[in-house]
C-alpha cells in the first residue's frame, strides 16, 4: 500500500517538476538579466523625467514586453547554431523548453509591445516600436555584418526620446542624451560579444567587433562607452558638477585601461566594460530630469 501511494506521489510530482523547469527555462531564454537592466533603467529615466506613478509603471510594461520579446526571438533565430555548438547554457538548445513555448512568448510579448508603446502616445510610442524593431533587426541577420553595431545605436538611442515624447508636449531630448545613448548601446554591443569573439567567428557571425578581432572590439567597446560619457557630461549646458566629472574621469581610466590590455582570453576587459557601461547608465540617470 505505501509503495502504491508512494508511486502516485510521484507520479504527481514529476509533470509538476517538469513545468517549473519549463517556465524557468523560458524566463532564462528571454536573456533576463539585460532585459531587466534595460526596463530599470528607463524605468529611473521616467519617473527622474517626472512621468508620474502610471505613466512609468506604463513605460516600464513596454520596454520589458520589448526586451522580452527581443531576448526570446534571439535564442529562438540561433537555436540551430546554438544546438551545433552544444551550447548546453541555452534552453532551447538543451531542450529545457520548446521552440514552440518560446515562439508563442516571443509573439505575445511583441504583440503586447505595440498598444503598450502607443499607449505612451503615438510619437513616443512610434520611437520605442522603432528601437525594438531594430533589435529584431539585428537578431534576424544584421549581428552578422559589418553594420552589427547600427540596431543598437537605434535601439537605445531612441530610448531618451521614448521617455521625452510621452511627457506633456512631446519634447525632443536634448542631442546630447540621444547620443550619450546611442554610443551607449555601440559600446554595450562591443563588450557584449567580447569574451565569444572566437565562438561566434567559427559559426560566421561576422559583426563589426568580431571582424576588429579582441583587441578591436575591446578598443571599440571602450572609446563608445568614453565617448557616451563625455557626451553626457560635456553636452548638457551650465557647469559640470563633481559627480559628472568623477564619473567621467573614472569611465576615461577604465577605457584607457580596456584598450591597453594585453592580448588574450581573458574576461577582465569585458568586466571592465560593464564598469563602463554602468558608469555611463549612472551619468544618464543623473540627467534623467534634465533630457528634453
């Protein structure tokens, strides 16, 4: 009698396990951690702009419904090359999830992006739409060519204008907010591909920091992120107050630090680069109420 029932409980507990194994793996094949970088990030744009409550709770369900429906798209277009690589880190490529879970969240997430984006108003609605149309773009083929690094300038250098546009009277950003952004996102690209440079070659992924080489790309990643910066700072008018200068000569160190760095598989320079990609999101946020 104790073995039958010990056989039925496990029996219920085995597709339980199996479910929660397959929602953890599809939240993992939507590239969490940058996706909620992105969305807390403009989240802190919003609310330092002055969006109000709604308005940024608003603005924060369309940026995550965007990365969400960005980051699956992208293991669901590469899960070939990723199951040819026996990437085992990959959901799909280990059979954790479905294709066809990750293709239904994908559609869904984007599906829900556009009313939410509009919602924000047309103007900064269409920017956002825009920048994430351009993310798909680089997912379904240009992470493959020389202009691998133009979705991401796209992508997060509409991000300012996302959350300008929807305030009253659909400001613009300032140049220099759009452009801190853009290099921004050029540097967040370069960093990002630099400790699989040699992985990615070997499967023709042929991007702009892959054909610069580890050296290249490093130097890529560290003159964006110093010149994202220097924008931030520089760019907006009056005087430039100390922790902008801190933040600035600190992101010149570290990039000067980067491009200097011997040659090699280390992943010192690519922790470097997150150091200067967070100190640049820093300097964005401290401008957060100055952007339009």
């Amino acid at each position: 009698m104790h073995s039958v029932e010990t056989s039925a409980t496990l029996a219920t507990a085995l597709p339980r396990r199996r479910r929660i194994g397959c929602v953890i793996g599809l939240l993992w094949a939507a590239h969490p951690a940058p996706s909620a970088a992105v969305t807390a990030v403009v989240t802190a744009l919003a609310a330092a702009s002055g969006r109000g409550g709604a308005g940024t709770v608003l603005i924060a369900a369309a940026v995550l419904s965007g990365q969400l429906s960005v980051g699956w798209s992208n293991d669901l277009i590469d899960v070939d090359r990723d199951v040819a690589a026996t990437r085992n880190d990959k959901p799909l490529a280990s059979g954790v999830v479905s294709a066809r879970a990750v293709r239904i969240a994908s559609g869904c997430a984007l599906a829900a992006c556009v009313p939410l984006s509009l919602a924000n108003g047309w103007q900064a609605g269409g920017a956002h739409v825009i920048g994430v149309a351009a993310a798909w773009g680089y997912n379904l083929g240009v992470k493959s060519t020389v202009w691998s690094w133009l979705p991401y300038a796209v992508a997060f250098g509409l991000l300012p204008a996302f959350v300008t546009l929807s305030l009253p009277g659909a400001p613009w950003p300032h140049w220099w907010a759009s452009a801190g952004a853009a290099l921004l996102g050029v540097g967040a690209h370069a960093a990002n591909v630099l400790p699989d440079i040699e992985d990615d070659l070997a499967v023709n992924i042929r991007g702009l920091p892959q054909r610069l080489g580890p050296r290249g790309a490093r130097t890529l990643a560290a003159s964006a992120l110093a010149a994202g910066s220097a924008a931030l700072v520089l760019g907006p008018a009056g005087p430039v107050g100390m922790p902008e200068r801190a933040g600035l000569a600190a992101t010149c160190a570290l990039s000067l630090v980067v491009a200097l760095w011997p040659a090699g598989r280390s992943r010192t320079p690519f922790l470097l680069c997150l150091g200067l990609a967070a100190s640049d999101v820093a300097l964005l946020l401290l401008s957060g109420t100055h952007l339009a």
